[in-house]
C-alpha cells in the first residue's frame, strides 16, 4: 500500500493506493500495474494506454516519495491475456523530479474538482436543509409517505408505498429524499422509472425544487443507442472520434456541465458535440457528481448494465426511488432471462463467412444443434433428449412448437462457449465487418447466456426451446423469478422505496419483487385517494361472462352496454377488450350499437379511434391527442388491456369522462406463463393467483386510474365480468372502491344520469 499528502494552497490532500507489484532489482526498482485484456496482443496500443500509464506513473510517484530510492525506478504496465496468461511488458525508466512534478500537477487537477464538488455539496446541504415545500398546499397522505420516505433513507430500509393516482407521489418522495441527501444520511438519490412519462415528471420536481430555492444537481441517463452520436462505429472504441481522445477532453467537458444544474438528454447532445466526447459515457462520469440520477431500472438492477461505479462499491449507500413499481418484476425476470435467436446466429454466420474459420465451424455446429431442435419442436417426439444427454425424460413439458427443461443445457453451453470464443478472436482481430453491430450483439447475447447458466440458473429458472414458424427457433433461460436477485443487490447496501398506484395486494407485490421471506423485514405503506369518493363512480356488471368459451355468446350484449354507457353524456370516454381477437369481433358491434344507443334528439357525431396492434409513435401520439378535444362530440377509443393506453397516460378534467373495462384483465395463456404458475404454485401454493389473477387485476387499476387524475376530475368505470362479483375478486378491490350493481339498462341509465346530472 502507498500512500503520500500534499499541501496545496487550499487543501491538504491524502492520496493512497495499493499497486499490483513492487520488484527490487540488484540494479532497478520496478514499480508494476498489471491489466488484463482479451484477444489478440497484436491489438493492443504499442505503447500501451495513456490512462494505464497514468496509474502507473502515480504508483512510481508515491512509491518515490514514500521511500526515496536511491536506484533507478521504472514503471512497468504488465498486459495479461485472461485466457492464456501470455504477458506483455512494457517499461519506461522515470526521474525522480519528474515524478514529483506529475504527481503535483495530478493532484492540482484532481483536487480542482474535488473542492468544486466540496463546495457544491455545502451550497446544497444548505438550501436543502431550509428549502420548503415547493407547491402550495399538502394533500392527504403526502406527509404520511415522506415521513416514512425519510426513515427508510435514514435506517437503510426497503418501503413499498401503494399511493393513489393524485396524491402526488413524486414530489412526496423526492423532497423528503433531498431533505435526507442535505442531511447525509444517503450519498446519492436515483429516481428510476422505466416510463417516458415518469422521467419527465421526476425533471419537473426537480425543477420545482430548484425554483424553490434547492441546489440540485440532476443528471438524466438515455440509453446509450438512443443518445449515441456516431452509430456507424457501434461503440468501437478504436475508431469512433467521440471515444479516441475521450479522457483528453473529458475534463473540459466536466468543468462546463458542472455549471448546469439540469443535465437532461439535449444537454447531454450538445456538450458531447462541443467537446468531441461520447455523450452516453459523459453521463456516467457526471454522475459521480450529481445529487439525483434520473434512469431506466437497469442501471440499478440489470446485470448486464447495472452502474458497478455505484451498485458495485460497498461504500456507496444510495436511496433508491422505484417509480411504478408494479412494472418491475417482470421488467426484472427478463433483465435476468437469457436468450439465444437461430435467426440471429444464421445471420451472423453469413455476415463472418470465410473471416476466421474456425468461427465458421463453430457456428455451423451450433446452427446444426438449432435445426435439429427445430425439427424436433414439429413433431410430438422430445428431441431435445437427443442433444441434452444429462436431461431427464420427465423433465420435459411439451405442447405445440414448444419444450421445457428444469435443467441446464450442457450441451448448448459447450457450444456456444466455443462459438464466443473464436467470436472475440475475431473481433479482436479488427476485420472490417459490415454487419459489426450484428456480430457484437450476436457475441454479447451469447456471452451473458453463458454467464446467467453459471450464475444464476437453478431453482427459478427453465430452458425453453420455441418455434412459432419453420427455420425459427428462440433458446431461452427462462428466470421465473427475479425476486432473490433483486434482494441481493439491495439488501443493507441501498435504501428503496417502491412506490406505485397500484400496488395491490400488497403482499403479492412484496413477493415478487423481494421474496416472501425478505418481505418480512420490508416496510409498508398503503394510503387512500386523496380525492371526495363522490367523483367516482364505480359500476359493475357481473350478469356478463367473458370467459373465452362464453364471448361469442356475449359480445353484443357487452357491446350494447358498452354503447350506453358512452352515450349518456357528451365527452371523451376509454373502453378496454381483452384482446386484438375480442376487439375484432368487437368492434363492429359497438359501431352498430353506438348509432342505436345516443338519443335521437341530441345525436352529435361520435367519433371511434381503435387502437392498432402495432402503433407508431407518431400514431399513439395522434390517438392521445384527439383527447385533447372535448364537449362538441363524443369520442370513444378502444383499446387492449394492458397495452400502451392503459398505463403511464394524463387525460385530465373532461379529457375523459369515463371508462368501460370488460374482462378481468387475465394474461393470454402461454407455455410460459404455465410454468410460472406451477412453479409459484409449488413455492407459494398460489400458482393461478401470481401468474394470472393479480397481474390482470393490476391492469384493471391501471385502466381504472385513467379516470380521476386531479381534484376536478369526475368521470365513471364500469367493469363488465361476472367475476367481478366472485369474493375473491371483491377481496382485490382497492378500499375507496364502493360498486354500483347494473342488472339491466335502466339501472345505467339511472346510475349514469344521477352522476352527471
């Protein structure tokens, strides 16, 4: 270990530091760093990288000045291949004066920002610690939840916090984390989201904060393909402009953001441009100075992009803010699901043909095991038997173009392993790919199946071989739960708070997320709608069956209620099927039944807007905007529950006057979703339940929330399902949810007309 101080004019500065090696010679001293690196040595800098020397040359410079040689000292960097231990050396003899002037100099540059962010820190304790409330008035629950916001950040706690749509959930948890931050009692805050929506909610509070008076540092992380300036070189660090002489401009770049308290994406973009940097890696170094983080969930909990800077350093304890947190379980078990793409690995074949042979022949070993799985996924016959030798028989699950093993494909992880090493060889090798990015993703899909196989595959997890067509096949180490994982990355190292609307039944969503068992030592919180229950009005139809085998039957009838509904009052009004397939057959019905159903006296035009299966964004854009219109004619849109308008979308005030949900919001059945529910059902003895109930039911609160988003909002939900009666649905209903029973027409004429006068 290594270590020196030095006196500058403004601070006394402590530098340590443990080198990789220090060899006295008869007639030197060496001073070692040692790096490893994967390929070709060919392929690394002749004189070795300009940051790599630095850390070098400091660990020479302390080495200097701790003991004063009298021999001379050379600094060594020592490259060491991973895969075969091959080293290369390479050495500079350095003088003593020389040393001490780098050591100076780097300690002047360094301590520049250190007391810049010093300084930072105090102008933000202070105005943090005085800053008020930046909006008028507090709602109801609001001060309950930042109450218990500010213990989980001072206890190093985990708090889920079921907030009604309203009440102001993200102001009532980033003020009280700003007043934990000024306090110390967290390092850092992350806001992490996985909604548009939500991230610029969480950049408007904190612009409020500042408006308030707060100093306030925010940084907003883009995915590094969206915000990336120069695509074609698809993150090649040896050619791309933005990343060959990134630490030479890095620190102006620093010194100018470090001025700007809202760093947002455009920001980010034009400081990139000015200074010749990779904006997505500009980001990442600025967040080391940032008060709030503003993200996707994977920086915080995706393997293979979680911030090590942060989440993997022991002494970093940050407050994690979880914003729709009923989203993150599955958005977890697929950051924690792997998969291997026929279509993808034939592609890159063709792309790398005739570059490297003993790719092509890995590669066409690998296609020929994908072929025969396909061939066997046509057939009744468990070829996967075949290729799998340590598989058991009866631990396969077969339906039509599907199979399932609990087991580890050994096999597959033999070849694979085989394909991504001659892959990187030839990466390594800077052939001049066409299809690079191709390759890239292709070797980095690989990489982390093999990583998940041997770090996280056992008891949660299933291989899954699909086909849905001939020559298609999709390899998958399928994680059915992400609960451990998660709980692991956060257990007494981070304090969270998952907070959501819809977080209901609690107990479900604790489980899920971190485990039946983790849930015991979490904190919970369930607040009601701030808003008179007299806004609302809750209808239910339980004459109705929209059980797969009963839609047929139903669906005009579903249809003519629907029409009634919607035509009671002129206004902007939702209704959700519970497919595009219902929705087909649907649709016409409603049109038939809207001309029917408005009173012939008062018939305006009513105008239909059907949600599409695969929308651009340009089309959601111009079906939420029609919304934007209201009180001349009737509009009504038409949408599938659980899909992009049921979640995450504002219509305020008479934007929308009311909301027809029919069905109960049961995810399509799958091979997939089967497995979940056996295996929560031999974990938690409530299969049917986690896999199906309680995720259809969230979606019927999320569509349900659509309705009342502020104080003057008024509007109706009807739900349409003869299992809306069952007890076991009533037990799911959030406690301001008081159902109006419709038993024919006339009731929702009446109910509907008493509401709106």
């Amino acid at each position: 270990s290594l270590q020196a101080t030095e006196l500058l004019d403004t601070a006394r500065v402590s530098i340590s530091g443990r080198c990789d090696a220090v060899v006295i010679e008869q007639d030197r001293i060496l001073v070692v760093e040692a790096k490893s690196y994967l390929g070709l040595p060919e392929n690394l800098p002749p004189d070795g990288e300009r940051v790599h020397w630095a850390q070098s040359l400091l660990y020479a410079a302390l080495y200097v000045r701790l003991f004063q040689p009298v021999k001379p000292v050379y600094a060594v960097l020592a490259y060491v291949a991973v895969d075969t231990g091959e080293t290369l050396f390479l050495n500079r003899q350095v003088h003593v004066a020389g040393l001490d002037e780098f050591l100076s100099n780097s300690l002047q540059v360094w301590s520049k920002l250190a007391l810049s962010a010093r300084d930072w820190m105090r102008q933000r304790d202070a105005t943090g610690k005085k800053v008020r409330f930046p909006y008028p008035d507090l709602r109801d629950g609001q001060k309950r939840l930042m109450k218990e916001v500010v213990g989980a950040a001072r206890h190093r706690l985990s708090l889920f916090a079921c907030a009604p749509t309203g009440i102001g959930k993200t102001m009532a948890v980033l003020y009280p984390a700003v007043k934990a931050l000024s306090h110390h009692y967290i390092d850092r805050i992350f806001y992490l989201t996985s909604m548009t929506s939500t991230r610029l909610a969480a950049e408007k509070a904190c612009a409020d904060l500042r408006n308030a008076g707060m100093k306030l540092r925010s940084v907003t992380l883009t995915a590094k393909e969206k915000i990336c300036l120069q695509p074609e070189h698809f993150c090649d660090n040896r050619t791309c402009p933005l990343s060959l002489h990134y630490y030479d401009n890095l620190p102006q770049a620093l010194n100018e953001l470090l001025t700007v308290e809202a760093v947002t994406e455009e920001v980010l973009r034009e400081a990139a441009q000015r200074h010749k940097v990779c904006p997505f890696e500009l980001a990442l170094d600025l967040s080391l100075y940032a008060d709030v983080v503003i993200g996707d969930y994977n920086y915080a909990f995706d393997p293979r992009v979680r911030l090590a800077r942060f989440f993997g350093n022991e002494d970093e304890h940050d407050l994690l803010l979880v914003d729709e947190a009923h989203n993150l379980p599955d958005r977890a078990r697929e950051m924690f699901t792997a998969r291997v793409s026929w279509q993808d690995i034939r592609e890159t074949a063709a792309a790398v043909k005739g570059r490297y042979a003993p790719l092509d022949l890995s590669l066409r070993i690998l296609m020929s095991y994908c072929e025969k799985a396909a061939n066997g996924l046509a057939t009744e016959e468990t070829t996967i038997e075949t290729l799998e030798k340590s598989m058991r028989a009866g631990d396969v699950m077969l339906s039509a173009g599907f199979r399932a093993i609990r087991s580890r494909p050994a096999s597959l992880n033999s070849l694979i392993n085989r394909v991504t090493v001659d892959c990187r060889t030839l990466i390594d090798m800077g052939s001049d790919l066409q299809q690079r990015r191709l390759v890239l993703d292709t070797y980095f899909s690989l990489l982390f199946f093999l990583k998940v196989c041997e770090e996280y595959a056992e008891s949660a997890y299933v291989t899954t071989y699909t086909s849905e067509a001939s020559h298609d096949l999709e390899i998958s180490l399928l994680c059915l739960d992400s609960a451990d994982f998660l709980w692991q990355q956060i257990e007494n190292k981070h304090a969270v708070v998952f907070f959501s609307a819809t977080l209901h039944p609690m107990s479900y969503y604790q489980s899920i997320t971190v485990g039946r068992e983790a849930s015991q030592s979490t904190e919970c919180l369930e607040l009601p709608s701030p808003f008179p229950s007299e806004n609302l009005l809750l209808m239910r139809n339980t004459q109705l069956s929209t059980l797969f085998k009963d839609r047929t039957a139903t669906v005009q009838a579903i249809a003519r209620q629907a029409a009634l509904a919607v035509t009671q009052k002129v206004g902007n009004y939702l209704i959700f099927v519970p497919s595009y397939s219902y929705l087909k057959m649907f649709r016409p019905l409603l049109q038939h039944e809207l001309v029917n159903s408005a009173p012939r006296s008062e018939r305006p035009p009513i105008k239909m807007l059907i949600q599409k299966q695969k929308m651009t964004d340009l089309e959601k854009n111009a079906f939420l905007q029609a919304f934007s219109t209201y009180g001349n004619s009737t509009l009504v849109g038409v949408a599938v529950i659980g899909g992009q308008f049921s979640e995450g979308i504002d219509l305020v005030g008479e934007q929308l006057s009311g909301v027809v949900i029919i069905g109960v919001g049961l995810p399509q059945l799958s091979p997939e979703r089967e497995i979940q529910r056996q295996y929560f059902g031999e974990k938690l003895g409530a299969g049917f339940e986690f896999a199906y109930q309680y995720p259809g039911f969230n979606r019927v609160q999320q569509a349900a929330g659509r309705v009342i988003r502020s104080e003057q909002d008024r509007g109706f939900v009807l739900l349409i399902d003869e299992r809306y009666g069952r007890p076991d649905y009533e037990s799911l209903f959030p406690a301001d949810w008081n159902p109006h029973d419709i038993n024919d027409e006339q009731d929702l004429r009446e109910e509907l007309k008493d509401f709106f006068g």
